[in-house]
C-alpha cells in the first residue's frame, strides 16, 4: 500500500492529512471551506484514491493560507507516498467536460516541478458574500501543490462560462491523470526514466 501521513503546523493553519493511493476514491475532508472540500472530493473520487483531512486555517481573514498550506502537505504527501516511483507510467492525462466547460490536464511525475495554468475565469460581478471562494486561489493551490509533489502540470480550459464548471472541470481532470501517472504497471521495469532516476 503506498500510503503517507504527515501534519503541518504553523501559526496561520493546522493541517493533518492521511492518503492511500491505492485507494477506491473514498474521502473524509474538511478544510473549513465548503468549496475546496467539493473539489477535492471529485479529485479523490476520480483519482481513485482515499484521503483523510483535516484543516484548520486563518479563515477569518481569508482563505488563501488554508489553500496553499493543504497545497503543500498534498503534494508532499503524494511524492511520500510514491517512493521511489518504480513501476508507474510517470505521464497522465485527462479531458474532462462540464456542461459548457472543458479542462485539459497533463502532468509528468518528473521530479521537476513546474505549473503551466492557463484558465480565463471571467470576473466576478456582484457583492461578495461570506464564503465566497476566490478562484484565483485554485492557482495558488496547483503551484504548491506540483512544488511539493516534484510534478509538471499543464492545466488548460480552452472555453467555459461558468466559473464553478471550469473549477470541477479542473479537478476531475486532476484525479483522473494522477489515476494514470501513478499507477503500476507491471510492464515499467524500474524508475520510468532513461536516466534511471526522476
């Protein structure tokens, strides 16, 4: 089982995370913020990997710590949990629509991290209620999270209206090319590179 438990404590958030990626997609998450917890559900359950987290962040003065931070104990979670990376194809990629909405992911488990994030959400009109989620947060999240996790990751949302679809677009697409970058097969012999180290 390639699993990994890590905690990260700092004076703004308080996050402890479990992550078996051989899992069945099963998730308990609550980050305190309706929003994130949705969409990394759809990430879990497409990704077919189990998660366990909880977060505590400084959401009263906004979200963007809590966001990041779980960013960053997931990608490193990830790569915990790969080991030594023998046996996965490395690559995945995944299309996914949502209604009028499409996202394209591609991502390399290369040891390089590298974010490519090419989404235009149109601007928000209207008064900001409380909880309002902040879409350019879900940038800041990828960034630690490929950072962390030693990945390349192109995201690319060719068209779209509404911001929500574009987002669960996003994430369906994530989990589904993590599900195939990491899986074993029993064909890769060794680490997945010609240089025989990633």
């Amino acid at each position: 089982m390639r699993t990994a438990k890590l905690e990260r404590k700092t004076k703004e958030t308080d996050i402890k995370l479990l992550i078996n990626l051989d899992g069945k997609g099963e998730y308990s998450i609550d980050t305190s913020i309706s929003f994130l917890d949705h969409m990394l559900s759809l990430m879990c359950k497409h990704g077919l990997f189990d998660i366990k987290l909880k977060a505590k962040g400084d959401i009263d003065i906004d979200y963007h710590h809590t966001v990041e931070d779980i960013g960053i104990v997931l990608g490193k979670a990830v790569k915990q949990a790969l080991g030594d990376t023998k046996g996965i194809p490395r690559y995945g990629q995944a299309s996914v629509p949502m209604d009028e909405a499409i996202a394209s992911v591609s991502l390399d488990i290369s040891g390089r991290p590298y974010l490519v994030y090419r989404v235009g959400l149109l601007p928000f009109k209207g008064k900001k209620s409380e909880g309002y989620f902040d879409p350019d947060l879900i940038e800041d999240f990828l960034q630690a999270f490929v950072s962390n996790a030693g990945m390349t990751l192109h995201v690319g949302v060719p068209y779209g209206r509404n911001t929500h679809h574009i987002i669960e677009a996003i994430f369906k697409a994530l989990g589904r090319a993590l599900r195939e970058a990491i899986s074993i097969d029993s064909r890769v012999k060794g680490i997945p590179s010609t240089k025989g180290k990633l």
